[in-house]
C-alpha cells in the first residue's frame, strides 16, 4: 500500500544518518515485525545527507546517490515505505523516485524554492516545524507544499528553543497545529530531547531517558504519528547518538504509546 499520512496512527522510524554494515537491515526488519505485529503503519526513515551537522567534521552520510541505492534495498527487502530529508531543491525529485515520502528538516521549514519543490514531486511530505516558530506560522508551509502539488502533507513537533540550550515541548501544539494547518500532526520524540551543541566536543547531547514521559503526553494531547530514531547500539549511531532509542526497547515503548493514544481516542 503506498505511504500516507491519512491512517492513524502511524510510525516514521529508523537511524538518523544512513550508516555502512548491517544497521539499516536490521532497524528495517525489526520495524516491519512490529508493525505487522501491532497493525501499525511504519515509515522506515533514514537521511542520505545530515547537512546541518554542528561540527565540520561530524559524520554526513554517503550522499544523495548512493543514499538512494540503499535505500532502495531497504524498501525491497523489508517490504517498508521509507522517507528521506531534503535540503536543496535539486534533491527533490531524485529522492522522490525511490522514497514513497520526503521531509523537510526543521531549519528548512520556511524555503520556498525547496517546499514547491517537494510538493512537485506529488509524494506525501512531512514538514518539521521550526524550533523558533508558533504553531500557526506553519499554515504557509505547507501550503506552499499543497499548492505546489502534494496533498498528502503532515507537520512535526518536535519542540521550541527557549534559549537556555533545552528544546521544551507545548502539548497544545497538537491541536494548535492541526486546527493551523488542516494536517495530521507528528510528534519527534528523539529530537525533542536534544541538546543541541552540548555533547562530546560540541556535538549534540541529549536526555533519552525523557522519551516515553513525553510520547506518552504527545499520545493523550492528540498527536496523529510518531516519529523515533532507533538505533541498535546508539552510543555508536554516527549521528544523534545521545537520543537515539534502543532498537530492542522500541516494541516495549511502543505499546505503551499506542495504549495511551487508543484510551485517548476512545
């Protein structure tokens, strides 16, 4: 069946930054037990290209190309619809001949050569919202999207900086962003809790051990999807190591996720 944003709810998840060996087949398989064992819609989601590292030297990912190609087995072997970032306007249409869906990354939300872009392609695209913007500025974003040709389209939130280095997350968002912008609305987990530029040698950091507090608000205050990175050994993913969830935790939380969301929707 092919990728949309209109069953809920649903699952986007998989490592940050696609990464050389077995790591991509092995998230792959475990999200595709999962979901067939839950009835839930899973979007594998790896990036080609991590563009917006905080150091020049921090791992980026093999590239728009080759990203491609393995992506492409993914989806062939694990039978997942996969989605991919995008950063410049050239990428959309490559990407959209292999993934079934595209995001764009949350410092990007307001490029308009780089929105139309994705709503040419036709596939589904999910926006992330700025971590500087309130909820209703997201309305234009995605219609620049839609306008541009894509209907499917869904909003992420994954959090506003406040400026003492914490993203903090306002539940109302998932309704203040629905009502906004008429789209499902997803909730980042991972990336909520970063800390950004105070890791290791001014990488990331991060407090995993917040994730399920906040997926299970994000469950009960109305968010339509999930969104994880999952990692099988995360102090060793190559990008956003501090807030990566261990891929043999990740059915465990997901149930009790999915719990709550289904009380919630009673």
């Amino acid at each position: 069946m092919p990728w949309t944003f209109g069953r809920r709810p649903f699952l986007i998840a998989g490592p940050c930054v696609i990464e050389p060996g077995d790591v991509l087949p092995r998230v792959a398989e475990t999200l595709a037990r999962i979901g067939a064992a839950r009835g839930l819609p899973v979007c594998f989601k790896a990036s080609f290209d991590k563009a917006n590292r905080a150091r020049r030297d921090a791992p980026r990912g093999p590239g728009l190309d080759e990203g491609l190609r393995v992506l492409e087995r993914v989806r062939s072997a694990s039978g997942l619809p996969v989605l991919t970032d995008i950063h410049e306007p050239d990428q959309a249409a490559a990407a959209a001949q292999v993934a079934d869906a595209l995001q764009i990354p949350a410092f990007l939300c307001r490029q308009t050569d780089l929105l139309a872009a994705a709503g040419r392609t036709g596939r589904p695209v999910n926006v992330k919202k700025g971590q500087w913007l309130q909820a209703e500025a997201m309305a234009g974003a995605l219609d620049k999207v839609r306008s541009a040709g894509s209907a499917d389209v869904a909003v992420t939130e994954r959090g506003t900086f406040f400026g003492y280095g914490d993203l903090v997350v306002d539940m109302r968002n998932f309704a203040r962003l629905r009502a906004a912008t008429g789209a499902p609305v997803v909730f980042d987990a991972t990336h909520a809790v970063q800390q950004p530029g105070q890791g290791t040698g001014g990488a990331s950091g991060g407090q995993r051990e917040h994730i399920p507090a906040l997926l299970a608000a994000a469950a009960v205050a109305g968010a339509d999807g999930f969104f994880l990175e999952t990692h099988p050994d995360p102090p060793r993913a190559l990008s956003d190591a501090a807030t990566q969830w261990p891929l043999d935790r990740l059915d465990e939380l997901l149930g009790r996720t999915l719990e709550l969301w289904s009380r919630a929707h009673d």
